[in-house]
C-alpha cells in the first residue's frame, strides 16, 4: 500500500517481538506463545489504546498519535531514550512533517580544523550526518586509516567499516562496532528519509555486505556518545581507547569524536608510540 510507512511498521513489529509479558506486569492466561514477544493487543492495553488502534498504527497506516499516546506506546514497548526518539522521527515521516535538510558536501569551519590539529596526543576526527569522515587530525589517520588517502566518496566511516578489510582486521571488536555503526545510520535515515545520499549509502552497503543488510533488516537504532573500541594496530599492538562524543554549536549534523585511554596503561604507552611514531612524517612535511 502506497500509504503505509514499512519503516514505522518493521520497527514496531521488531520492538513488540523483543518485548518480555512477566516483566510488563501482564497477568498468564493458559495460552502458548506461538512467537516470542507481546501480542498486538496486549501493546494496546499496556498503552491505553484500542487493538485496532495499534494494529493500524503498526501496519504503517496514517495517523497521528498525540504525544500522550506516543508516549504510552513507547512505555508498553519499554523503549529507550534513543528508540522513542526513533519512534518519533518515523511517526513524523508518516505525518509528513518536514526533514531537515542538510547539504550534499558537508564542510568543516577553520577553526575546527585547527581545534583537531592542536589535539596532538588524542585522536579526534568529525563526523557528518551520513558518517561521512569531515575531517581527521594525524593520530587519527594513523590510528585507524589515512582516509586523505582515500577519494572523496569514499571517506564514510560505515563504508570503510564494512568494505575495507583492514578495518575488519583493525577492530578487535569489529563485530559490535559495526552494528553500531548500522543502527546509527539508520537513526540518521530515519530523521532524513529523503536524504538521496543516505539511501545511496544505504543501497550500497545493503548489496556489497551480507553483514550489514542482515543488521540493517532488524531495524535496531543507536546513537553514539560514548564507549570503547578495541583496536589490534599493525604498528603498535593492541590497545583499548575510550570516545565521548561532542556535537557541535552551529553544525548540529557534525559530531566531533576525542579518543582517550586511561593514564599510565598498556594502551597509553601504545599511542604515545603512535606520537612519536608519525613526528618525523610531521616533521619533514613542515619543514
């Protein structure tokens, strides 16, 4: 049906799958559960509304539920911060409210730039909507990949994630960062649904990558912030380096990434090496 948002519909289904009945309080009646999760009615009575209700709203028809009954949908769904700001973002795409829109080329101000290049001990890089790489400081590149190096449509975190090899063999934890990476993007997709680069993307990965278009097809979301990346580099060894997340004033779709690691650790020793390791290549450039 030409009217029916698949997004809204997918997502729903998956998160009343995931849902538990002993701890939304939901008393036994004898039955057996064919399939794992809550039933669309039990949704409709933890949320206050009626079977038929949800039953339309979760086949993607059009409505427009009032912030109370999103809200309460979201509490018998027992969804997260991240999953009910998801929720909105497509309820909106139902309701044709307006995306934002962000430009094709995405660019980083001066004095970002010279933000990144003064953070000499800390890799740090920005990211754009699409993940897209804006912009690197040295330790980055040398850290996870030169992506100066790389054509311009190629610098996309998530497409260097999926498609380079050396970044599967970079990524101790490859697996968890890359499905990070997938519920991100479609966190990203779902606020843009008619971004064409994002659906590109999207298409790309989707056909090159049995990985991301099995995680892409369980319609999970995630937003980054914080956490740890579990690195095996091929010049300084293994090393853990903790990120927080920075999203900057005025460029509300660029999000600046700082790796850290803990004084004093095996995985501080291994970037001071890196530093010292990329100096001379700094150096002779400048001179």
């Amino acid at each position: 049906m030409a009217d029916t948002n698949k997004e809204l519909a997918d997502f729903l289904k998956r998160a009343r799958s995931q849902g538990d009945p002993l701890r939304a309080g939901l008393p036994t009646d004898g039955r057996v559960r064919r399939v794992p999760g809550l039933r669309r009615e039990e949704v409709a009575l933890l949320a206050g509304v009626s079977t038929d209700y949800y039953t339309r709203l979760e086949q993607g028809r059009k409505i427009t539920p009032s912030p109370g009954v999103l809200d309460a949908i979201a509490r018998a769904l027992d969804l997260d911060a991240i999953s009910r700001a998801h929720l909105q973002n497509l309820i909106g795409t139902t309701t044709a409210r307006p995306s934002r829109t962000t430009p094709s080329v995405q660019r980083v101000r001066p004095g970002l730039h010279q933000l990144l290049d003064a953070l000499e001990s800390q890799p740090a890089m920005i990211l754009g909507l699409r993940m897209d790489i804006l912009a690197s400081n040295p330790l980055a590149r040398a850290l996870f990949s030169d992506f100066d190096a790389l054509k311009p449509k190629h610098r996309n975190y998530a497409r260097w994630l999926f498609l380079d090899s050396a970044a599967h063999e970079l990524f101790i934890d490859w697996d968890a960062q890359a499905r990070a990476a997938v519920e991100s993007l479609r966190f990203a997709a779902a606020g843009h649904p008619d971004d064409r680069l994002i659906i590109e993307l999207v298409d790309e990965l989707a056909q090159r990558s049995g990985d991301f278009r099995r995680w892409w097809a369980e319609h999970r979301v995630y937003q980054r912030t914080f956490g740890t990346k579990r690195l095996r580099h091929p010049i300084v060894g293994e090393l853990s380096v903790d990120y927080e997340t920075l999203t900057l004033p005025g460029d509300p779709d660029q999000t600046l990434f700082i790796y850290t690691t803990e004084p004093a650790t095996t995985s501080r020793q291994a970037l001071d090496l890196l530093v010292s390791w990329i100096q001379p290549a700094a150096t002779s450039r400048a001179e």
